[in-house]
C-alpha cells in the first residue's frame, strides 16, 4: 500500500473510533432521520381534509342542494352545521365550530337557468390562512368540477395533477427532508469533528507527522460521507414503505446525486471549521449557514419561483434548493442525467469553491 | 558525525514582537538537550519552527541534514514530536493511539503491528491495551505519549514540557525513559521548567525573552555564571530575621527563599564565606541556634542570575 493510502486510512479508522466511542451521536445521526420522517410525513402534513364547513343554504331547490351534497361529497369537507344566513354562520367560524361556510344565495337556480354567474360565496376562516387558501383552492374545484350550462351542451372541466396525482405533500416533502438531514449530519459533525482537533491541540500532532493537508482531510471526512449515505438509505426505505414514495428513476443517479451534494456540505463544514476552530462558534454557523437555507430556501416548503430577487438568488447559490429539485426530478419525475445536470453542475460549483477556501485556509493558518 | 540538529541564527517575529532572537545551537547524537527558559521565552516557538510547523523569519536550521524550510516534510519523517498541549486521544484505547500514529507515520502490516506490541509491553502497559487513555495516570499517558513518537525509530525527538503536570515520581520514570532513549543514540530536544530536571541533561540552553542567553553543561553554568560558596541556613527564626541580618552584608552575592530556608551566595574569598563565620554573624544579629550547612549550587541560582542580569 503507498504511504498516502495508509496514512489516510488510519485517519479513517481513527475518525470510526472516535465515532464508536460517541454513541450519542450515532443515535443522533441515525434517529434524526427516521424521526423527521415521521415528524414530516405524519404530523406536519400540508394536506387538509375533513375540513368542518357550514351550509347556508337561502335557495333551497334540488340545485342548492346537489351543489352542498357535491362539496361535501368527499373527504375534503364535512357538513357540521347548517346556518339560515351569513350572518349566523359568522359566530361558527369565531367559535372554531367551523372553518369554512357555504353561502349559497337565494337566487342561485334562477341565475343558473338564464346562464348568468350563479352567486355563491364561501367564507373561510382567514386567521388560519393555509387552512383558508386550500379550502377555496377545494371549493372552486369542487364548484367548476362540473357547471351547468343552460342551452348548451353540459361540459366538464378536468384537471389532473401528472406525477402526484393525489397531491400528496409527503410525497414533495420527503426531497427536501432528505436535503435537511443530510445538511444536518454533514456540515454540522464535520465542522465539529475537525474544530474538536484544534481544540484538543492534536491538529498540531497531526501536522508535525508527514501527513499531507489533503490526507487528514479525507481520512476524517470519509467516515461521514458513508454515513451520509447511509441516512439518504434510511430515508428513502422509509420513504418507501410507510410512504409509498415512487422511485420512478435510477437509484443510481439519485445516489450520485446525494454523493455530490454530500462532499459539498463537507466541504461547507470543513471551512467553517477552519475558519472557526471552536467547536462553539462552528456549530453556531453551522446552524445558520445550512439549517436555514435547506429549511426555508431550499424550495422544501416555500416555493423559490415566488421569491423576490436576492433571495431567489441565495437560493440558488446554497445547494439545498438544487438537491431538492433534482431529486423530485428523478424520484417523482423519473428523469435521466440530463435533467438533473444542471443542478449537479451548481452543487458541484459550490463544493469546488468550499474545497478551495478551506484548503487555502488550512494553510494559511498553519504557517502563521 | 555530523549534528543531528544544526541552528544557525534562527529567528521568528509575530508582527513587531520577536519570539525567537538569533537562536543557534548543535545537538549531536545520543545527546540530551535541555531547553529552559519561563513561559513566553520562546521555547515551543523554536520547537514548533524545528518540527516544521512554522516557518521561520530569519536564519536557518538543519534537522537530520533537511533544511526546515525548504524540506518540511523530510524534517517530519525523520523526528518525533510531543506537544505540549496534547499528546494522546484520550476517548481511545492505548492499542488505537499507537496504531493511528504509527500509521500516520505510514507504517502498516506486521511492521506496524509489531511495533505496536512492543510500545505496549514497553510502556508497561500490555494489560490495559483496551482501557480508554483518558483512565490512565498521568504518568502512564506520559510514557505511553513517548512511546507513540517513537514508532517510526526517529533520530531525533522534540519533547515540549513533556512532564508537565506529573507527579515527582512518575517524572522520574519518565526521565529514565528518555535516557534510555538518549543512549541508544537518538537526539532528544526537551524543553521544562522543571530546572531539576534539566541536570539530567547533558547540555542545557537558557532562553530569555527569546535570546538563547547561555549554553553549557549543568556543572560548567554553574561554575561560571553563579560562582561563589553556598549555604543553607534553617532555624526556628522567621526567614524574614534571617535575610535581615545578611541582607547588604560583604560579599552577600544572593539570598534566595527555599522552601522554610534561606539560601546564600557569598563570594568565595569573602570573610562570612564559612559556616562558622556565618553562623557567629546571625547569634550576632540576633538569631536563636541557626544551623548553617554548606550546599551546592543548582540551575535555578543560574537562572535567576540570568533573569536577574537581564533585569539590571
């Protein structure tokens, strides 16, 4: 074996040493993401249903009727109360008795039968606004699903949502989960375990054997970038069998995928951590430079096209949003290495430019 | 045979501040080279600038015939180095330390293994291979730091403060520990200030605020720096009544505190330069029964002068 191989290897084994004596943060690394499979796929769900809805029904015709029975046909509404006016439906929404109500005016078939707009308002309560914006998103769906042209002949508007056809948001979620764990493990325990060196004082040990920079880097780094990997494992089974997530591209791809944007975040740790030597201060900018873009501008919850400009273009720059955006391609798309090109070229910048900085810096520190 | 260690004028300066001040010195073969001088003399600075851990401003160094700073590399292969601040994980096991660092230095296979066990069974510490070095006594983790540097059979060792922290004892062993090593040949560089310790070594150099201010043997820094007679006086009396009566006295050179006693330098053809003379002055000023005992000089008189020279 030549002398660089080994010496790497026995910062490798080292590192698993280290890693074996922590059990802690074993657990840590891998309950986080089972946990937040969970957390994510069952409890914070941004799909609603059985959402409570009062009827207001002024017309009282076989029109009105059919029209209430339509919206709460499904699962999405469930009748609660029925209200002689607007008026009287307003202290169900304060109460919380309903979220919604359905006011269906006392002109309703007449407007119909001469093909004018048919009035109907839907109240919702606005102090919950996501349960608001995707109870009217339900409502006029359900509404246009099928409208009554009088004279004409009777049309139906279809819509179909191609890939996720039940709209699921676990499904979308689960993409970005995947960024927030990995970002979590990578950067978070890299910028630690390479600040714990500075710290204990064997950085220096390390550099007075002929040990290279590069050699001390791969070494401590390998044993995290397996375990990277080993979490986008545990994710995805989750993700399969309690989520049936579909898997409609190549597993190898999604892995190569995962493994670039893993050294990238290892390499996001390994220069915080250069730079900061305290395990301290590492974790503290580790916790704002990954946590917040993967959560918030990694397109995992809010959606980067309604951002504004500069945001747009952080969000651009961290490689969450590429992560994210890419793995939905293959894993709901089924797309091929062309699609995600793009995005692995950005990811790949971005670890080529943190690799750069931190051996720059790694350098710099020690001849000082 | 040539120095395995060759400084000439070498130099660091931290901004305005000169930590290092045209240092030179040899260190041959087999020798023990005792490097003393308070904390911020610039002891570790000339350490971390021979390990190749830092470059230095001006002048140059040899180690093993490698330039420390054209051939940082070469310079690491053929030296083993402790730190001060860190010798050891301590969250792994005496086997894991030795096996990382012997293949830090690239060893590997039956080689590595070997030298392994035998750290192991050198630093008497066969039997508890597999406890954490973080339960090990500190003097134990010392020999067991010693022996890690040493895997490789490197001609030359850095030691910084190596028994820091130790108890007496156990500093003992470690320095039996580093003569064996001295005798097989290897150059050992040991930076204390333990100035007890440094008499174990064949050579000592002085740092003060930077300047390598003299070099010598124990005996011969000794004989020319603080020469003179010297006594130790104990008694019932506070130490305070004894440096009063001797205090500005002819041919009085220094009384230093040690321990309860006082200890006195006099010129050696002064007229209290005797014990008895001695003794009649303190009845005479006033001191019950002081008993006065001849004694020799050590590397703190010779320190002392030298901080005190330098403070004049």
């Amino acid at each position: 074996m030549r002398p660089a191989l080994i010496r790497t290897a026995a910062l490798a084994v080292k590192e698993l040493a280290h890693i074996r004596r922590d059990p802690q943060m074993l657990a840590f690394a891998l309950l986080l993401p089972v946990v937040l499979l969970l957390l994510f796929g069952y409890a914070i769900s941004f799909d609603l249903d059985h959402i409570p809805l009062a009827v207001v029904d002024r017309d009282q015709t076989a029109d009105s009727r059919a029209l209430a029975r339509r919206m709460t046909a499904g699962d999405l509404f469930v009748p609660v109360a029925d209200a002689p006016s607007a008026e009287a439906a307003v202290p169900l929404l304060r109460r919380d008795v309903a979220r919604a109500a359905l006011v269906i005016d006392d002109d309703y078939t007449r407007a119909l039968r001469r093909g004018e707009p048919a009035p109907v308002q839907l109240l919702v309560d606005g102090a919950d606004n996501s349960t608001a914006a995707v109870a009217m998103g339900y409502a006029s769906a359900i509404a246009i699903g099928r409208v009554e042209v009088p004279g004409g002949l009777p049309y139906a508007v279809r819509s179909r949502a191609l890939f996720n056809p039940a709209l699921r948001s676990t499904i979308f979620i689960i993409p970005g989960l995947m960024a927030l764990i990995l970002v979590i493990i990578a950067v978070m325990l890299t910028a630690l375990t390479v600040a714990r060196e500075y710290e204990r004082g064997s950085m220096e040990q390390l550099f007075a054997t002929p040990t290279r920079r590069v050699e001390i880097i791969l070494g401590k780094l390998a044993p995290y970038f397996v375990l990277g990997l080993v979490q986008v494992l545990l994710v995805l089974t989750a993700g399969v069998t309690l989520f049936d997530l579909p898997v409609r591209g190549s597993l190898l791809l999604l892995f190569g995928v995962a493994s670039l944007f893993l050294l990238a975040m290892l390499g996001q740790g390994l220069l915080i951590s250069v730079v900061t030597r305290s395990q301290m201060l590492a974790s503290q900018v580790a916790v704002i430079t990954t946590l917040l873009p993967a959560l918030l501008l990694s397109g995992f919850i809010f959606p980067i096209e309604h951002m504004p400009l500069p945001l747009r273009v952080l969000a651009n720059v961290f490689p969450a949003s590429h992560l994210v955006e890419a793995l939905r391609a293959i894993l709901l798309r089924g797309n091929g290495p062309a699609a995600v090109a793009a995005d692995c070229g950005a990811i790949a910048a971005f670890f080529a430019v943190m690799l750069a900085l931190s051996i720059k810096r790694f350098q710099r520190v020690v001849g000082a | 045979m040539s120095a395995l260690i060759d400084v000439d004028g070498l130099t660091r300066r931290f901004g305005d501040f000169t930590a290092v001040d045209a240092v030179s010195f040899q260190v041959e073969p087999g020798e023990i080279f005792g490097y003393l001088g308070a904390n911020g003399a610039g002891k570790s600075t000339t350490i971390r600038m021979l390990c190749g851990l830092l470059a230095p401003t001006e002048g140059r160094a040899t180690i093993a015939g490698h330039d420390i700073a054209r051939d940082p590399r070469a310079v690491k292969r053929s030296i083993g180095y402790m730190s001060q601040k860190f010798s050891l994980y301590l969250d792994l096991t005496p086997a894991e330390n030795l096996e990382f660092f012997a293949g830090a230095q690239g060893l590997s296979g039956a080689e590595r293994r070997r030298r392994v066990r035998d750290a192991l069974e050198h630093s008497g510490l066969d039997a508890r291979r597999d406890t954490l070095t973080g339960a090990l006594p500190g003097g134990l983790r010392q020999r067991l730091a010693l022996a890690s540097a040493r895997l490789h059979q490197p001609r030359i060792l850095f030691l910084d403060e190596p028994t820091a922290g130790v108890a007496p004892d156990a500093r003992r062993a470690f320095w039996r520990d580093i003569r064996a090593v001295a005798a097989e040949g290897t150059a050992v560089f040991v930076t204390t200030h333990h100035l007890d310790e440094a008499e174990y070594c064949g050579r000592v150099g002085l740092m003060v605020d930077g300047r390598l201010e003299a070099l010598d043997t124990p005996a011969e820094l000794k004989r020319t720096l603080v020469p003179g007679v010297f006594f130790t006086i104990d008694g019932d009396a506070p130490r305070a009544d004894l440096r009063r009566a001797l205090d500005g006295a002819a041919g009085v050179r220094g009384l230093q505190p040690f321990g309860r006693r006082l200890r006195v330098r006099l010129d050696p053809d002064a007229a209290l330069a005797d014990a008895d003379a001695l003794t009649a002055r303190l009845a005479d000023a006033g001191v019950a029964d002081p008993r006065v005992e001849p004694t020799t000089p050590n590397l703190e008189d010779v320190f002392l002068e030298l901080v005190g020279r330098e403070a004049a």
